[in-house]
C-alpha cells in the first residue's frame, strides 16, 4: 500500500511540474517572433504604446480607404505588403509589428497586442474615412476584438479560429489549459458585438485549424453578418492560390458564401 500510495504522489507530483513548466513557458508556444526585412524605403510608424517602442509599416495611398493588418504568430508582416497591395490597390496599409517582432520591442501577449492594435487603427482612422480590418491565423483573434471595439468599414478573418483556448486544449488534451491559459484570444465572446460585414476564409486542407473551430467562430456572429469561402491550400499557403487576393479585397463576384 505504502509503494502504491507513493507512486500516485510522485505521478501527481510530476503532472504538477509539467503545468507548472507549460504555465511558465507557454507565451513561447504561442508566439515565434521574426526579424524584419525592412528596407531603407521602407515607411515606418510609431505607435503611442506604453512599454516598449512599437512600430508598424505604412504604404501610404492618398483617399477615404485603409487597411490595417494583424499577421500570424511566426509572420514579418513586411513579406505581406505586396500581396495585400495587389488585393487593395486603393488602399493605405497599415501592417502591425507585434511586441518583440520586427522593428518593435517588448514581449507580446495579448493585451498588449490587442491596445497597439487599437492605436494602429486609431491612427489609420485619423487619416481615412474608411477603415478595413484584416486578421490572419493568430492575428485573427486581435482583428476580432478591434472590429468589436472600433467601427470598422470591413474585417477579414484569414484562417481564424474560435478561441485559442479551444485550440490548445485539443492539442494538450491531458492538461488543464483553460486553467493555465493566460492570453486566451476567445473571439467566440466577441464576434457577436460585430456589425461590420465580416468574411472568414478557410484553408481546405488546413492542419493547424480545424475547420469545426472556424464554422464555431461563424455561429457566433449575428445572422447576416459574417460568410465563410474556402480557399485550396493549407495553413500557410492559402495565400499562394490564384483566387486568394480577389477573395480577400472583396471582389463582388468572390464573396459570396
């Protein structure tokens, strides 16, 4: 008895190390910061951010119309420009580097992505009348919350998901992650308080989002709000296929469901 009872304590002594070591290093599971291939011409501002110098990229296009754009969590959202200037040729750009990516410092979670991401858009707004959202993969879950708190002309959602909470407790079946979870991104709570039309795209082969966690996210949006297209490809190379772009700049003919 004394054996058994021991080796239940030292069983249960070792799933405690195990949460605790996955509680204490689970923001480098989430995110995977990258250099920026920034050039001399490139433009950059500085965001009113408190903490750490945050920038973001610009192509500046005179008019009403911008796009402000929230990349995944291994993206130098640089490498995204010329695709999101095929897609919106009228549009100013305004691309986010998150906290410890790029050109910015600190380190991110997700209430610190999420106020830079409000001041990006406040300062796209200042300029332009019209102001879209675009999220991708992780940065989904910030261009939900901005698009509920801000009011945004359109939100694009490229390969997004339900909460990451929801994600990660299926890839961590065996532990406690809506206990251990701290930067959660459950854009299910907030999806509802949009009123922007809003188009979520799928990958159809896509092995790090489930499609079931997309149409959950779809569910949650108010009736009439929000569509779904789903684009050939993976996680990472939805952006490559031929009818990505004119899907993603809202080509009339693209967006329907």
């Amino acid at each position: 008895m004394r054996v058994a009872v021991g080796a239940v304590a030292a069983i249960a002594l070792a799933y405690v190390a195990v949460c605790v070591f996955v509680f204490a290093i689970q923001r480098s599971l989430i995110y995977f910061p990258q250099p920026s291939s920034l050039g001399d011409r490139d433009t950059t501002v500085t965001l009113p951010a408190s903490g750490a110098r945050v920038v973001a990229s610009v192509r500046e296009r005179p008019g009403a119309k911008a796009v402000v754009y929230f990349g995944g969590n291994a993206e130098d959202v640089t490498l995204s420009i010329p695709g999101l200037a095929a897609a919106f040729p009228s549009h100013a750009l305004y691309l986010l580097h998150y906290r410890g990516y790029g050109a910015s410092g600190g380190t991110p979670s997700e209430a610190a992505l999420v106020g830079d991401a409000l001041a990006l858009f406040d300062l796209a707004q200042r300029e332009h009348a019209s102001v879209e959202v675009v999220g991708r993969s992780l940065g989904s879950g910030i261009a939900v919350q901005v698009a509920s708190a801000r009011p945004a002309a359109r939100l694009v959602l490229v390969t997004p998901y339900d909460s990451l909470v929801a994600i990660a407790s299926a890839q961590f079946p065996y532990l406690p992650v809506g206990w251990l979870l701290r930067d959660r991104f459950e854009s299910d709570r907030h999806a509802a308080r949009i009123g922007a039309p809003t188009l979520l795209i799928a990958a159809d082969r896509d092995e790090v989002i489930p499609r079931a966690s997309t149409e959950r996210l779809l569910a949650r949006f108010k009736p009439g709000v929000a569509t779904l297209r789903v684009v050939a490809g993976d996680h990472n190379s939805v952006s490559e296929q031929p009818d990505y772009g004119p899907i993603l700049g809202g080509s009339a003919a693209s967006e329907g469901r």
